[in-house]
C-alpha cells in the first residue's frame, strides 16, 4: 500500500503532527474494534460450524439464545459470523477495518481486491468499498450515488408518490421537472389514463343491467306506453342490454369508449361554464377547425370499425396534420 504522509485538513485547528497523532489512536482503536467483531465471529464458527449441513434455523436459535446471553443483538453476531466465514484469518488485512470487510465480504476476488485500495488512497474508506462491491455507499457523494439512494429508498409505490407529492410543492423543482418536455408527455399519459380509466369506469356503471333485469321488468305500463308511441319492446330491451361485457372486453376497446367517454364528459363539465363572450375570433376559429379534425378522425374511426379498412387517404391525412387557420 502506498503510504502518504498525513496532513492536517484543519490547519487552523490541529497542526500536522497533532492530527497525525489522533488519528493513529483513532486508528488503534478501529482495529481494535475490528479484532473484537472478528473473534466474536470466530467464536460463533467455532461454536456452530458453517457448513451445508448446519445451515438454517437450528443454526439461528443457537446464535439467538446466545447472542441474548451475552447482551448482543442476534443479527449483529450474525453478520460478525458471516464476515469472519468469508475472511479466514490469513486473508484478513491489518489495519483495515472490519466494515471494509464486510463491504467486500461478497466479491469473488476479494482476497486481491482489499490489497489494492483505489487510485491515489492508500487505504480503503467502508463507502469505496461499498461502491467497489456495486452497492449504496452510507455517504453518497457524486449524482448518481445520490440517485440510487433515491431510488432505493423510494421502492415502494406509496412512499415514492408522497415523496414526489412533497417535491413538486416546491415551485423551483416543480419547473424545472416540468420544463423537460419527456417528464410532461409522462405526466400528460398518466392523467390521461386515469381519466380514461375513471370515465369507461362510469360508461360501465351506466350501463350495466340491474340485478335480476329481464324483458318482464319493463314494467306493467309497457302496453300504454307502446300505444302512446315509445319505442317498440325490442328496442327497450336492447337499449337495457349491456353495450359491452367489461369483464371479457380488449384493452383496445376499453380505451376507445374510455377516450370518446371523457371527451363527453369533459365537454359536459365545461360548456355551461364557457365566456364565450370573451372568446377572441381567432380564438373561435382554432376551436371550431380542431372540431373539424375531430369530426374527421371520429368518421375514420366510424369507417374502420364498419369495414375492417384502416387506410389514411390523403385528404384526411392533410386535415389530421394542418394547424390552426391563419388569422
């Protein structure tokens, strides 16, 4: 190992040789630290030894009443049994402490790799070791580190959307998450599925037949109301029918009632409310010309849905792509 001569990083605090000098006590006391983990591991191997054989529970009820006896966590003698059974003593390394070990206990190479600290460190710190065995380092320092604690830490669904819901309350994260064009499309997706979702959620409640609906459930007036002039019984009971079975239906057709139904719905909510007074004429215009190429694509729709034929012709293809009309 390559040794460097230790410098005080607080100049105005310790001088060079006072924290040379702690830092050598702080050193003796890691290592003793370390000997102890060690041969409290030993001591468990010695007890139990590790082999295909004595491996499970037997082996934890022993370590368990054990670890109680001498005032010890149980999962702290564990990983103190399982560091010594991958570090024999002559592969262990003086002056290295044992949480190095620990972090490199699982490399295949790890009998070469804790004898070759990293570039320009003439020792190994726990969080190079960490990040040398592909795990989160205990203090992340670069982006990336930092991203992947993230990342881990917010695993779990309802703890990465309250995470995120904490975030985007806060105006400068939340504009410069929305100014990246890629995390709006997601954004836009997301709620434009729910809303598909929630509306063929409400074209199924709609409807969906009674319990116990039949052709005899149209009511004891059904012969006045055919003589007053309502609709014929077979059109009654189809009207009653389910439009379709929710439970068998493609995804595809689910999202086509999902997406004509929030359009629906949508409109609904907002014309009542409009200032159409307010409305410039421009304004009017690039409203009614994207009505227009909403009209095409529901007759393009109409067309395949009828003939099987899902072709584009030229004159539909313009209308789709045009923009709004120029003032």
């Amino acid at each position: 190992m390559v040794r460097t001569k230790l410098v005080s990083p607080f100049p105005k605090q310790f001088s060079d040789r006072q924290w040379a000098r702690y830092v050598k006590q702080g050193r003796e006391l890691v290592e003793e630290e370390s000997s102890l983990q060690f041969r409290l591991g030993d001591l468990s191997l010695k007890m139990v030894e590790h082999s295909p054989s004595t491996v499970g529970r037997g082996v934890f009820l022993v370590l368990d009443r054990y670890a109680d006896t001498i005032g010890i966590n149980v999962h702290t003698l564990v990983r103190y049994r399982h560091v010594a059974h991958a570090w024999p003593p002559d592969k262990r390394v003086p002056g290295t402490s044992w949480s190095v070990h620990q972090a490199l206990s699982a490399l295949p190479d790890r009998f070469e790799v804790i004898l070759n600290p990293p570039e320009g460190k003439d020792r190994w710190t726990e969080d190079a070791a960490l990040s040398r065995a592909g795990r989160l380092p205990t203090r992340p320092l670069t982006k990336d580190e930092k991203l992947d604690r993230v990342r881990t830490l917010m695993r779990e669904d309802e703890s990465a959307s309250e995470a995120v819901e904490s975030l985007i309350q806060r105006p400068d994260v939340a504009h410069r998450v929305m100014s990246n064009p890629s995390n709006q499309r997601i954004l836009y997706r997301a709620h434009h599925e729910q809303r598909q979702e929630a509306a063929a959620a409400r074209f199924a409640a709609a409807h969906e037949p009674n319990p116990g609906d039949s052709e005899d459930d149209l009511g004891p007036d059904y012969e006045d109301d055919e003589e007053a002039g309502a609709a014929p019984r077979e059109e009654q009971v189809r009207r009653r029918e389910t439009a379709v079975d929710y439970q068998r239906a493609s995804s595809e057709v689910l999202e086509l009632i999902g997406s004509g139904t929030t359009f629906l719905v949508d409109l609904q909510r907002m014309i009542p409310g409009l200032h159409v007074s307010e409305f410039t004429e421009r304004e009017v215009r690039a409203v009614l010309d994207n009505h227009r190429r909403i009209r095409a694509a529901l007759d393009w729709c109409d067309s395949a849905l009828s003939t099987g034929d899902k072709s584009m012709d030229d004159e539909l293809a313009r209308i789709l792509s045009e923009g709004d009309d120029e003032p």
